[in-house]
C-alpha cells in the first residue's frame, strides 16, 4: 500500500507539473494559419467583348501587390510601454482617560490604571512597469482580398541557427493604400494583427523552469 500510495503521488505531482503545458498545447494556432498563400489563376473571361472585366490591377497602382498570392513586406516596428504605480496610507490614533475621585472606594485607583489608548497605522505601495519592442521585416503573401480592398495577409519567418531555431509569424489585414511602391507596410498599419516570435532548443529550454520546479512554485504558500 506504501508504495502504491507513492505512485500515485508522483502520478499528480507529474500531471500537476504538465498541466501548463497542455494548456499551451491546446492553444496552439493551427498549422495553416500562417502559410504562404499559392497565387490563384485567374478565371476565365467571360465572352461578352468588353475591353475591361471584372478584376484588373490599374496602372496607377504600378508594381503593388494587388492579387492573392503576391508578396508585401511587414515592417516590424512595434514598441510598447506600460507603467502603474499606486499609493494608499491610513493612520488612526485614540486614548481614553479617566481621573478617579479622591475619596470614596474609588480613590484606590490610580489614574494611569484606569487609563488606555491604542493606534493603527497601514501604508502600502505597488509599483508596475512592463516595455517591449519588436522591429525586422517578414514578408507575407495576400491570402485573400475582401469587397472593401483591404486583404488578409500572413506568413512567417523560420531561422536555424546554432542552437535552437527562431520562428516569426504574423498574420492581420491591411489596406491597399498603405502598401508603398515597394510593396511594405508597416506592422503599425496591420488590423487584427497577429505577431508572434518564438523559439525552441537548447536556449529556450534553459530559460524556462523544470517540471518539477513548476510544480512547487504551483503548490508554495508563499
């Protein structure tokens, strides 16, 4: 019984310790959801012998990305900074006194027996700050283009280096007015913007804590 009680300890220490896992498992985007988007071919033109159909790219627009499957650079230049900080205090003093008579049953106490007094004092203080910054280029392929004329785009970006490998994904919708001659647009610019960089290896693996340490950090009181 000892030992079976044993095991079946360890078997919640270790479900305990992977629970965050399987929590970031189950919201995982899905393998699609930042591909590269193929060029669509053009549908057939209808015989009704008109100069001008249904989609074409005008002139002015010259060499901007304008169907699905063609290439726009992001320019990754997100910056954000965050800071809190409050203050609160509380004081409360009191004192009761009382002079007895001086004669009578009474005239036995002293002043300083009869008398009390008390105090409260809190202060407290809470400061927070949180920065970040992004900037690079990945390009992207248009996935899909709406009625309006702004369009779906995503892609992603994988490096192998040395000792782990380093993966950005973006994915949002951008109008065709922003998209400069060469064809870029700056992340600042992406609706619904989805940027996300992560990395796994050697180097991600030493920065995050054991199994067995998140499972004490899980359960500690303090």
């Amino acid at each position: 019984m000892p030992r079976k009680r044993s095991e079946l300890l360890l078997g919640a220490v270790i479900a305990l310790a992977l629970a965050p896992c399987g929590a970031a498992a189950k919201d995982k985007m899905p393998p699609d959801a930042f591909a590269a988007t193929a060029p669509v071919p053009p549908p057939p033109l209808p015989a009704n012998g008109a100069i001008f159909q249904g989609s074409y790219a005008p002139l002015t627009s010259g060499g901007r990305a304008s169907q699905v499957g063609d290439l726009i650079t992001i320019q990754l230049v997100e910056r954000t900074a965050a800071t809190k900080s409050n203050a609160a205090g509380t004081q409360r003093d009191g004192n009761v006194g009382l002079t007895p008579p001086s004669t009578g049953p009474l005239s036995l106490f002293n002043p300083s027996d009869i008398a009390m007094g008390g105090g409260q004092k809190f202060k407290g203080k809470g400061d927070a700050s949180q920065s970040n910054a992004l900037s690079g280029e990945v390009s992207v392929t248009i996935a899909e283009i709406y009625p309006n004329g702004t369009m779906l785009v995503r892609g992603e970006k994988l490096l192998t280096l040395n000792r782990g490998d380093e993966r950005v994904q973006i994915a949002g919708i951008v109008r065709a007015m922003d998209i400069s001659p060469d064809n870029r647009v700056l992340s600042t610019r992406v609706a619904n913007a989805t940027i996300r960089y992560v990395g796994k290896g050697e180097i991600a693996r030493a920065s995050q804590q054991g199994w067995l340490q998140r499972f004490f950090s899980i359960i500690s009181p303090f």
